[in-house]
C-alpha cells in the first residue's frame, strides 16, 4: 500500500522532525502536545477509498544540465505515461519534489525564478494546467478530454535560467514522487515506482580526523581521516597529499616504519581521487605510551590552498578502563523523511563519522511512504543492518521511531539479527494495539529490543512520562539530539523548544525513574554522528563496552554505562566509590560514608576526568539526596584556561535511597556531555 498524504499533513511531516534551524520548518509548529488532530488526520487518509485509476501509470526521469549535486542549480525532465485506467477530466497528477531537503519549490508563474516548471502533452484535446499547492508541491490538473492509457505529461523542472535547486544533501535515489488522483475525486495514490536521481556531493571544505577515543599501550588504532562538502556529505572526489603530525610513541603500521618515534613526526600520505575523500591510517602505540594523543594533519593539492587543517578527537591511552564506543542510536534515511538510502547511512556512520554502531530508525507511519503498511520499505532496513554488521569492527543495527504523536515519540532498536521473526514485526504507533507505552512495550517483551524516548520536553512532541519506563526495556533516555537538550531548564547548549515545565528528563528521575543517559542525532541529513556540523545541536552516545557487538552494546545500555553529548567526543571516566556511571549503590552506606566496594578508592569520593576536543570551562554536579525533593546543580568545578583536560575529586557522602548524582561537562564552545546517573537505592 503506497500513500501520499494530503497537502496539509504532508505540510506537517516537513517541519515535525527537524530542527528550526534546519531553515525549512520555519512554518510554525503549534506549542501544544499531545497531537490528537494528526492522529485523527493519519487515521483517516488510511480510511479513504482509492479507485483502481489512482496511482496509475509510469514515470521517468532524465537530467538535464549534468548530474544533481547537493545544494545547486539544475534541471530535470520528468515524463508521466498515463496507466491503463488513464486520468480522468478533473483528475490530478501530482509531482512531489523530495520535501527533504532543499529542493525548490516547482512554480509554473515566474520564468526567471527557482524552480520554475513547465507542463507539456502532446495527447489531443488534453487540456493542462499547474498549480503549487505547497512546499515542493505541484498539481497538474487534466482538462478538455481525458489522458488515455500511455498518453504522457512532460513536466521540466528548473525549465529557466536559475534551474531548481537539489536537495542541499547529497544522497543516492533522491525521488521525485509522482501521485496520481485518476478519478478526480481528490484522493490520489503514489505510483509503483517513482523515479529517483542521485545527488553527488559538492566541493570538499572541511577535513576530519577521528581516532578512537581510548586504547590500551601496544594497541594498534585506525585514524581515520575523510574529507565532506559544506553541509558535510561525505565522499567528495579530491586528489592532494594528506600530511599527518605523529606524536611521539605513534608509529605508522608499514613495513617500514613499525615502531613508534621517540619524537614528533610529520609523515606524507598520498590522497587519490579514488579514494573518494578518505584514508584509513593504521597507528601504532607504543608499549610505554600514555596519556592523551592528539593527531593533527593537514591535506594539501588539488582539494583546497592553503589546505584543510584538522587535529582529532582526543585518545587517552592507559592500561585501564572500558573502552569507550561512539553511536549514534537514532537516524533517519530517505525512506521516511530523511536523507540516503539506509546502507548509505550506516556506511557514513563508519566510514565518514568513524562510529562504532549506528542504527537506521525511520518514522513507522511519517513521510513519503509508510513502513508500517510497506513490508518491503522496513526489510530493506533490516537487510542493510544485517548487511553492515560486523561484529568486533561495526556495529549495525536496525530500528524505527513509533512516531507517536500523543504519547510522545520513542525509537525501538533491536539488537538481534532481523532474521529473528520477532525483530521483523513493526509495532506502529498508529496501530490500536500498539499505541500506547505500556502496548508498545508488552509487544517486545520477548525481544532483544530498547526503546528510547527522545525529545522528551517540549518540541516537536513532548513525552508522557505518566507510565514508567521498564528497566529492561527503556534503560536509558536520549537527553540530547538535533532538537537540542531535554535534560532541564537550565542544561547547556541548545535546549529543546517549547519545553513543558516539569516535562524535562530531571523532572522524570526526580518521580524515581531510573534512566541513563545517551545522545542521538535524530538526524535527517543523512550523516550519523555528525549532525552538529549542519545543526546547532547533535547528539551522539558513548558506550563503555570492550565488545564492539549488539550484545556488548545492549549489555551496557541495559546497565547504563553510557553517556551523551551534543556531537564533541569527550571523553569522561567518571566513578563515585569505585562504582561507574550508571550503578545503582546501596544507600544506607552511602548515606554513611562508608561505601567503597573497590579497594584503593576512598569512600563515597567522586572521581571525574574529563578530556576534550575543546577547552573545557567547568565539570557541574547534578544530584539529589534522596526521595524527596528535586535535582539541581549542586556543585561545580571550574577548569582552568585554556584546558582541555579537567579533572575533580570530592568527598560527597550523604546520600540516601532515591538519590542520584550525575555529571555535566561543558566546553566554553556549548560541547556538552552528560554522564549517566549514580542512582542510590
Ligand atoms: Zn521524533
Ligand atoms: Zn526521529
């Protein structure tokens, strides 16, 4: 079953994910939740009869003015050939340019400006006519006699001078979605197959360099360096010679260079246009190394003068600790409202974004098309999750956002392989069965899955936290995204709009809920974990788990050893007693003073080290005692300036059961990071 929703709640689907800053979702999203109006709304269109003649026919697609790339002008030739019903007098055929993100507007009045169309047929007595309905919205109404089976409509998009401007997005099957209401009665249907371009990168102009964020002395680690466009797609084509500043104790792993320098070092690389912007550097630690490693480089030639200049993001090397893995939980590909096509995505996640797990979780009932009524969309989710995954290397996994416009919004991610029939099923937010938190969480009772709520305080939904998360199956929370922070009122960096007092992810743990903390980028750009180039705001997850698999993974989110920030990489070791983040501690010793399962730690002390990409301005201690009363800001390290590593150590005894006590780390840039709860039970 293929839909297109009408105009006005396609309207809403353009602005209801993202960001205002996006620029395209300026129309204004009303300051109220729950949505019962776009449930009602969805419910309906699902209700519509379609004739037999809706959604008929065929559609091509040609360039042109050369082959699209993100963000310039071109010019397309569409071609519709009428099915075998035809398109009756009063009938429609609709051209929905990609409404994400940044494709003009087709308009047939203005010649000289963007997105100007033009609608031709050579069918006798076929009379046509064009009207913009809406964001990327063309109608072409059919008029005189009807279009019989096979006869065409030729629709030049970008027909002027100015042409029409491609999605500002680079991505693979970028569609333009053709609907067609065949027996005018102003339902319409898309057809089967609509047709597609692919959007090619722009110039390079701007160089990342990622290094894991912790390794053992002797490890080998990959740098890896990738150059993206403007709004950060990945894989420009660039030639230059890429020069990388080697601390002392890294070495380059080559047969002739294996060993680590007593001193800093300068070593050459030569970037090819093949390699599409990207180099995979193996490193080499040396036995003795320690402390924190910083890789700059700078990528000279073809690409840019003077050269893009880059340092990575931190490397702390030590013998001890988990090791810390980089994901980014929540994403969103073109088969809903977002960008690329999902295999896409996840090898952005690793190959541009250097991640070590990302998961593709499309809207169930948002968007073009529909997963929930679609099997084949949603298998092609699983497939490319099951495709990437790559167990001890990349960690792929498959999802979807039960995009519940009541309760709140929450993505399902599963951690088995899809193969599993259970993993398969797509429990819809629109679906009676499944529409509410406790629905939804009973049907995955006997799945490897967690959900996790996400813009949890204000726009574009606010949660419902009135029915408690279950441990098992809602361990942790994004508290960070694109859509900016749901931690509190006063969180740093960007906070989510429209926020509802008492609705914040501190009001939820202040009513006894237990929930870690992760970040997510809720991106629809199409870049996994490196949504806050294009954004004011992103969001990402690390994950301390020394097994780079879905079980590793699952393992520390169902414990909580985790922790977000809006995109910066910091890196936080954080223990209260010797307990990690996350730990449920027994209070009564805390309250005491007397906790401290771990020989050599002092009791009840906090130990905090923070390392960051940017300098660091303060560590902020978030606590509450115990049952009553609320969480706050309870105490503050100031760090000193200009550094980028911070550290604090503080005796805090006294709690009792029902306290918790979390971390905030915040560069003097608005980089944020917050720790995952000590709860004291
Ligand atoms: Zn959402
Ligand atoms: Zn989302």
């Amino acid at each position: 079953m293929r839909r297109l929703l009408l105009a006005g709640v396609l309207a809403l689907a353009a602005g209801a994910c993202v960001p205002r800053s996006d620029g395209l979702s300026e129309q204004d999203w009303p300051d109220r939740s729950p949505r019962h109006d776009v449930v009602e709304e969805l419910r309906a269109d699902l209700l519509r009869a379609r004739s037999a003649a809706d959604g008929g026919g065929t559609a091509t697609v040609a360039a042109l003015r050369g082959p699209a790339v993100a963000g310039s002008p071109g010019s397309w030739r569409i071609v519709y050939r009428a099915g075998p019903a035809g398109v009756a007098v009063g009938g429609t055929v609709h051209l929905q340019v990609s409404p994400f993100w940044g494709w003009s507007t087709p308009q047939t009045e203005r010649p000289e400006a963007l997105g100007y169309t033009t609608i031709e047929t050579a069918a006798a007595g076929v009379e046509l006519s064009a009207e913009t309905l809406d964001q990327q919205l063309l109608a072409v109404g059919v008029g005189g006699r009807p279009l019989a089976a096979g006869q065409e409509i030729v629709i030049t998009y970008g027909a002027g001078p100015a042409g029409a401007l491609a999605d500002r997005y680079a991505e693979r099957e970028s569609r333009f979605w053709i609907g067609v209401d065949g027996d005018g009665d102003g339902v319409r249907e898309l057809i089967g197959e609509s047709p597609a371009v692919d959007v090619l990168p722009g110039q390079p102009a701007r160089l990342l360099l990622h290094v894991p964020s912790t390794a053992r002395p002797g490890d080998r680690v990959e740098l890896n360096a990738a150059l993206v466009d403007a709004a950060g797609n990945g894989w420009p084509a660039a030639a230059g010679t890429l020069d990388l500043r080697l601390p002392a104790r890294v070495g380059l792993v080559d047969s002739r260079a294996d060993s680590a320098a007593e001193r800093e070092r300068i070593v050459s690389l030569a970037l090819a246009v093949e390699d599409r912007g990207r180099l995979v550097v193996p490193l080499r630690l040396s036995a003795e190394a320690g402390g924190v490693i910083r890789v700059r480089g700078r990528l000279m030639g073809a690409a840019a003068e003077p050269g893009f200049e880059a340092e990575s993001n931190p490397l702390v090397v030590s013998p001890a600790g988990r090791r810390i893995l980089w994901a980014d939980l929540q994403n969103h590909s073109g088969l809903s409202d977002g960008s690329a096509i999902p295999d896409d995505l996840l090898r952005y996640a690793r190959e541009v974004a250097a991640l070590d797990a990302a998961a593709v979780t499309d809207h169930d009932h948002w968007g073009m098309r529909f997963m929930d009524g679609e099997p084949s969309i949603w298998r092609r989710t699983l497939d490319a999750a099951d495709a990437r995954n790559e167990p001890g290397r990349f960690v792929a996994l498959a999802g979807y956002e039960w995009t519940n416009w009541v309760e709140g919004h929450r993505h399902v991610v599963f951690f088995e392989p899809s193969s599993g029939t259970a993993a398969g099923l797509l429990r819809s937010s629109i679906d009676e069965r499944y529409d509410e938190p406790r629905e939804l969480w009973a049907g995955l009772e006997d799945v490897r899955a967690l959900t996790f709520a996400h813009h949890s305080a204000g726009a574009p939904i606010a949660t419902d936290w009135s029915s408690p998360p279950p441990a098992e199956l809602e361990p942790v929370t994004e508290i960070v995204s694109v859509h900016g922070a749901s931690e509190a009122a006063d969180a740093p960096g960007t906070v989510v709009r429209n926020a509802l007092a008492g609705n914040f992810v501190r009001d939820a743990l202040d009513r006894g809920y237990r929930l870690g903390f992760v970040g997510s980028s809720d991106g629809h750009d199409g870049h996994p974990g490196l949504a806050h180039l294009a954004s004011p705001s992103g969001g990402v997850a690390a994950i301390l788990s020394d097994e780079v698999t879905r079980e590793g993974i699952y393992g520390a989110l169902l414990a909580r050893r985790a922790y977000a920030t809006n995109g910066p990489r910091i890196v936080i070791r954080a223990s209260y007693a010797g307990w990690p983040i996350g730990a449920d501690i027994p209070a009564a010793a805390a309250a005491a003073g007397t906790v401290g399962p771990i020989a050599g730690v002092p009791e009840a002390t906090l130990v905090v080290r923070a390392v960051a990409p940017g300098e660091i301005a303060r560590i902020e201690v978030v606590s509450r005692q115990g049952a009553s009363g609320k969480g706050a800001l309870t105490g503050e390290a100031l760090c000193g300036e200009g550094e980028r590593e911070c550290s604090l150590t503080v005796q805090l005894p006294g709690f009792q059961a029902g306290g918790y006590l979390y971390l905030r780390v915040i560069q003097r840039d608005g980089g944020a990071a917050w720790t995952s709860p000590f709860f004291f039970e």
